[in-house]
C-alpha cells in the first residue's frame, strides 16, 4: 500500500469514527430529549407520591445521556479535527521521498540563512547610504522594497538594523534538526538494505516463543503480533514502551527507530520475565 493511500485510509477513518460519534450525540440528546417530553415543564418533585421515584430515574437518565452526547460531541470535533489535519503536519518518516523533500527544506533554510546574513551585513554598514543599502536589498537579495526600508531602520526590531539575532538562531536550529532527520533517515535505509539482503525480504520477521518481531520498513515502523489479544499486563508493558494497538495491521507497533527497536527488546523481555502473554 502507497503511502498516499495509507493517508487516504487514515482520513477516511478518522472522517468514519467522527461520523459515529455524531450519531451516538445526536441519539443520546434525542433520549434525553424523549424521557424530557413525558415531565411537564416545570414540575417538581412530588416527594412521598407514587410519581416519585419514576421521577426522579427520569432526571438521572436524563443527566446521563445529556453527559454522554457532549462527550461524544467533543469526541466528534476531535476526530474531525483530526482528519483536516492528516497531511497537513510536515514531512512524515513515512513518507518515501521524506529525505528529498527534507533536502529541498535543508536547502531553502541554508538559502534563508545566507540571505538573513547578507542582509545583516549590508543594513549594519556605515559606509553606505540608506538608499544604497535598500537598493542592494531589493536588487541583489530579493527582498520586497517596504521590506527593506523597515530593515534598515530596524523598525520591526527595536531600532536594531537587519533581522532579529533570534531568527538566525532560530533558522539555524531548524538547519541542524532537519540534517539530523536526513542523517537518521539515511541509516534507516542503510538499515533496510542489509537487513533485507540478510533476511531475503522487504520486512524481516524475528519469532519469539508465539510472538512475531517485524521490521516494517514499507510502512516504517516496529511490529509486535501477538497470536490473541495480549493480557492486561502485556498491554501495560507495551503501552509504557511506546507500543499502540494498529487494528488494520493486526499489530502492536510504533515508528521503526533505533529507540523503538531497544523498547521492543525491553518489552519482549519483560513478557517472558514475568511469564505474561496473551489472555
């Protein structure tokens, strides 16, 4: 499965649970709504008449599926929220042109850094002029004139000239996180290629008692199967280890790391130190 329709099947099940949350809302406020339509507006509690207790179930009902349909209203928003958002997040590890879309970032920060730089130079000289220096920007920078003007003044930084200390430091803490990215995601490849060549396939499987370890390089990540659904216990060991259920892999699973690998190590251990598996 490509990773664009991995996206396509998130959306779609983060846009299907929002939709099942709508409706358990709707039905919920429609029960309260019901139970309500049977008290007359206004009426009190008859203590000690026959009515009482009926009553007062009611008002409890009531209260309860009221609870209910906000919290599945806000579990709605969420999941809708959620959905709008898939692919909007960045540059996913998933993604397969992940490095050449990080060095086409790398190269437009270090571009930016340059620029920010030479900028600086050109706003901070004392040998030329104001219309010089807006000149230079404009012509051999590329900056908007407005820009400039408000760079050499130092209007958007306290009468400071040029741009602001922090967003060259700021561009050059994104410069060296994205080259760490690349750097990871390269050994991750480099990974993949000898662990495919050793195994003789695309996600090598390791077998541990009755449980299966995957590399899923396809779709980068760490894989845990289980043969049933693992104990309360288990559960808690791979939870605390980063692990999240992935119904449609039928597997146990968090983003292929060097990190993730060890937390599987660690967990697959404490399963067969504490003799808990599946329930």
């Amino acid at each position: 499965m490509s990773y664009e329709q991995r996206q396509v099947d998130r959306r779609q099940r983060l846009e299907d649970a929002a939709r099942k949350a709508n409706a358990e809302a709707a039905r919920r406020f429609g029960t309260a709504h019901e139970i309500g339509s049977h008290i007359p507006f206004g009426q009190p509690i008859m203590v000690g008449h026959h009515s009482e207790k009926r009553h007062r179930g009611d008002i409890e009902r009531i209260d309860n599926n009221m609870r209910k349909g906000v919290e599945a209203s806000k579990k709605a928003d969420y999941y809708a929220e959620k959905a709008a958002s898939v692919g909007t997040g960045g540059i996913s590890s998933d993604d397969p042109e992940a490095i050449d879309k990080l060095s086409q970032k790398l190269a437009g920060l270090e571009a930016a850094q340059s620029m920010m730089k030479a900028a600086n130079k050109i706003c901070k000289s004392k040998k030329l002029s104001d219309e010089d220096k807006i000149d230079m920007l404009v012509d051999d920078l590329g900056i908007e004139e407005i820009q400039a003007g408000r760079l050499i003044t130092g209007a958007d930084t306290y009468g400071r000239p040029g741009f602001p200390s922090y967003s060259l430091s700021n561009n050059n803490a994104n410069i060296r996180s994205t080259k760490q990215r690349i750097v990871e995601l390269e050994q991750r490849d480099e990974v993949r290629v000898v662990m495919e060549e050793k195994h003789d396939t695309p996600n090598p499987e390791r077998q541990y008692g009755d449980i299966t370890y995957r590399d899923n390089f396809e779709m980068n990540r760490v894989q845990l199967i289980f043969p049933g659904k693992p104990g309360d216990a288990t559960r808690t060991i791979l939870k605390a280890n980063g692990f999240r259920w992935a119904h449609s892999e039928g597997a146990w699973q968090r983003q292929l790391t060097g990190n993730a690998q060890y937390a599987a190590r660690i967990v697959l251990r404490k399963i067969e130190d504490n003799s808990v598996g599946v329930s």
